[in-house]
C-alpha cells in the first residue's frame, strides 16, 4: 500500500488509482448515482489552470494547475466540480482561493465523508468543519 503523506492510502477500483478509499467511495457513489439517472455524467480530474508558465531571468517557472477530482453533470445542465477532501492544507486552500478568482462562474464544493453527519455519507466540507467547531464550544 502506498501512503501519502497525510495517511491517505492508494486505491484502485474499476482499473482507476485513486489518491484516497474516500475518493474510489466517491467515485463508486457517482456511478450510483448515474445509474439511477439523477445525475447525467461526471469525468475524473478535469484540469484547470491557475497561473501560466512564465520565464524570469532565464529561468522557467511551470504552470500553476488545480485538478479537483471530478467534474458532475447535473440533470439541470448545470456543472459541478467536487474535491474529496479528508483535511485541508495551506497548499489546497490557496488553490481554492485562486480557482475561485480565476473560474468565478465554475461552482467548486469541498466534500468529505461522514456518515454521522450525513444520510448519503458526503457532506460539504466546509459544513462539516462548522458543526465540528460548534460541537466543541458545546462541550467547553
């Protein structure tokens, strides 16, 4: 088993390597989902760039990229990209921050799994941060 180095292990499922069990879970869920036809499609890692390639005294700087793990086509024609999301980093909020300047007509959700918080076991992940928050002022 491959690890990252945040504890999130490799997975494949369908022929497909995931970064983590809770994107192949994902993953497996959108098919379901498609399956019983409320959602019409959804491709894996669509790529976005955030800044381009650059030369500075001689010297080329890559491209800036964010690739979140899917891309959801609604019923309603309406887009959604999703990122599974166990924790967050400084890395993947600035990401985010400069997606969202960049894209501000592309809806882009953070979701993380839980099944104590959620009936379908996802939850936005920005949602589920607050109840955490507050379920801790509760037990000071």
């Amino acid at each position: 088993m491959v690890k990252s180095k945040y504890g999130a292990e490799k997975i494949t499922v369908d022929g497909i390597t995931f970064d983590s069990k809770d994107e192949a879970k994902y993953y497996l869920y959108l098919k379901e989902l498609k399956a019983k036809g409320k959602i019409l499609n959804f491709e894996l890692q669509p790529k976005y760039e955030l800044q381009p390639s650059f030369k500075k005294n001689g010297k080329t700087y890559r491209a800036i990229t964010y690739a979140p793990d899917f891309l959801i086509y609604h019923l309603d024609g309406t887009e959604e990209l999703i990122d599974i999301k166990g924790m967050s980093t400084q890395q993947g909020e600035m990401r985010r921050k400069m997606f969202d300047y960049k894209y501000p007509d592309l809806k882009l959700t953070w979701v993380a799994r839980s099944l104590k918080y959620s009936e379908t076991g996802w939850i936005e992940y920005d949602k589920l941060n607050k109840i955490r928050r507050e379920n801790k002022k509760c037990q000071k």
